[in-house]
C-alpha cells in the first residue's frame, strides 16, 4: 500500500523551514526592531555560548563610567591609572516548544504542504508572540506566572523555565509613579509603589519632561544617533491616548517634532518628544485582566501600565540559533503533527552603581501611572 510520506523531508528542507519560520517571527517580533549585537542596541543580542565553570552559559559583559580625574600637567601617570570597573551577567539558556497536530488523515499531497504551511505561520506567531511577552515581562520585572495583562498564566510552563528565576523586580532608583491631583494635573514623579497609585495618576507632557530629566540625572546610558543622545519609551495604547489627549502634548507635537524618516533607529517609532521615543504596543505592562483585589492602588481596583523608559542595554537576550523543525505521523501514518523548539535566554541586567551607591538595573526605568 503507497503512503504519503510526511516526515521524508531531508535535513536541507527541515533546515530551510526552520529558517522560514525564525524568518517570519523575527518579521513578526515586536522587540526585533531593537535588538543589536553590541552595547549601544537598546536588547543586546549574544549569540555565543561562554565556557564558564557551570558549564556553557552566556556572558553579557556592561562597562561602568570611569569615575576618577585623572592626572594633569606634568604629574605622574604610571601608577595612577583607574581601573575600569567591568560587571558581567549571566544569561541562563533554555528550550520553549510547541506543536499542531492535524486531526485525520490528509488526502493528497497538496494539503499536505497546506498542512505545513499553515503549521509555520500559526508557530510563527506563536513565537514571535511569546518571545515579546517575555521579553515585556523580563524588563518590567513581573513574574512570568503573569500574562502581561496581570491575569494569572494557567500553563506552568514558562514559570519553570531556567531563567525565569533571574526575573527581578524594578530596583529603588529605576522606579517611578506618576502622580496627579483630583483633577488628573500633574504634580511630578515619586517612587515606585503600585499600592500608591491613583486613577488620576495619568501620563501628560510634564510627566514626560521630567522622566527624560530623571533618567539623564540617574545616568541611564543613553542611545546615541547621530551624535544625539536618545531613549526609548514602551507605551501601551492608553497611555498614549492620554498623552495625545494633554495640550502640552499637542503643542509639542505640532511645534516641535524632529522628523527622521530615513534613519531606520526610528522605525516603528510613534513620535519622538524631548529625546525620548515613544513605542506603543499592547503588550506593555498593565492590569486590566488581573482580578479585583490584584490590581494596583487603594483596594488593588485601580487599573495600571508599566511604562519603560530604556537606554542600552535593558535587556540581554541569548539567541542560539534557528528555531528545530520536527515532523512526525501519529495513528498508523493517519495524522500528521510539526514541533517546533528555540533555546535562548532572557536577563534584565544589574550593575554597581557610583552614582546611586547601590546596585541598579543598568539600562531600563519603570515608571507606573493609571490607564
């Protein structure tokens, strides 16, 4: 009896496919446009595994300022050089997979390959999805037991994944809330606290002013483009409806705006204030699906966004290689299935602050406020 056979693709067409599809979820993966190899990309990719005494893990290595004068004239400059202080993190590797199974037997080999096709496309958006929501997660330092809209994860999966421990929450001085009176005017920043959140507490253009002010004065590394210092701003969708809705906003926009199309930094970029650029996307922090009770604020009823504020640096992110591709027949050859892994790693990286005398995180602020 002949049988379509399935699983005969060769390791070529298995490798192609997997190609294929880690193409169509990096195109799909908010956080791809902010990914770069080296220390000046907001996400900093490492693709390289380091031989530590743990075994293979990844480095991500982060530079302090130096923090001395240095000499003058004609004084001695052997013996008084200042050691760079370097901080290393370790970004810990693992493995997230899923699959589709096909419920019946496929008549021809036509709907075979349609079976193939619409498998990549589903998990390709499956793993750009998961891969921002962890992402999100990581850098707003909420457990990943939390979808990003605050409601509880009912798969165990992603809690027990091996870097899930690394998740830590906004330290002292990357941890601010915007506060207002009554009237929702703003009255300026104070420190991180969800259970001191208000639903007056929303975002304007003062507000933004004096985040841009807080993270040059907090010595946040900026991004430097064309010889410009900037920082980029994650928004969800209200809190950019509240900023469009503030006049200052307005007249900034309208009377102020620099416009760079062609320098691709800006790409996906909603509008840039002040050196600050802000992104939006629904996956940003927030607590509209979390339940009464587990919300922010008074009674934990008020609903909230973690807005981040990033320079470089705020996120490390291992990529080891393309996603696997694995085909197999289930039920006598009768049902077909496709599996799809990717290892990588995900850490929001800590350093020794001089500035602050205390360890920080090193290249993102959080900043709560009412949605």
């Amino acid at each position: 009896m002949a049988l379509t056979n399935f699983a005969a693709l060769t390791s070529e067409q298995k490798l192609v496919w997997s190609r294929d599809l880690w193409k169509d979820a990096r195109d799909m993966t908010f956080i791809n446009k902010f990914v770069g190899t080296g220390p000046g990309a907001v996400i900093q990719r490492i693709t390289e595994l380091t031989k530590t005494e743990k075994g293979e893990q990844v480095i991500m290595h982060l530079l302090a300022d130096l923090v001395d004068d240095g000499v003058v004239g004609d004084n001695e400059r052997e013996g008084n050089e200042e050691e760079m202080q370097s901080f290393n993190d370790t970004i810990t590797i693992d493995l997230i997979s899923h699959g589709v199974r096909q419920k019946g037997k496929l008549a021809d080999q036509k709907t075979v390959i349609g079976f193939r096709e619409n498998a990549r496309d589903r998990l390709a958006y499956w793993l750009a999805n998961r891969i921002d929501q962890l992402a999100f997660l990581t850098m707003s330092g909420v457990s990943y037991a939390q979808k990003t809209d605050g409601s509880t994860r009912t798969s165990g999966a992603f809690p027990s994944l091996s870097f899930a421990s690394d998740v830590s929450a906004p330290t002292t001085n990357r941890h601010r809330r915007v506060t207002a009176d009554a009237s929702s005017v703003y009255t300026g920043l104070a420190a991180g606290n969800t259970a001191s959140v208000d639903a007056t507490d929303i975002l304007s253009y003062a507000a933004i002013v004096d985040l841009v002010t807080y993270a040059k004065t907090s010595y946040l590394k900026p991004l430097i483009v064309g010889g410009k210092e900037y920082y980029t701003a994650f928004i969800r969708p209200e809190g950019l409806a509240q900023l469009k809705k503030d006049d200052d906003f307005q007249r900034a926009v309208v009377t102020g705006l620099p416009r760079s199309d062609k320098n691709p930094f800006f790409t996906g970029g909603t509008v840039t204030v002040d050196g600050l650029i802000l992104h939006e996307h629904r996956l940003v922090y927030n607590t509209k699906g979390a339940s009464s009770g587990s919300k922010w604020g008074a009674g934990g009823a008020i609903d909230g966004s973690r807005m981040l504020i990033c320079g470089s640096q705020a996120m490390g992110m291992a990529d080891l290689g393309s996603p696997e591709w694995a085909e197999k027949w289930f039920n006598y050859n009768s049902s077909p299935g496709v599996n799809v892994d990717k290892m990588f790693g995900l850490l929001k990286p800590k350093f020794y602050s001089t500035y602050h005398g205390a360890v920080e995180d090193f290249g993102v602020i959080a900043v709560d406020h009412a949605i």
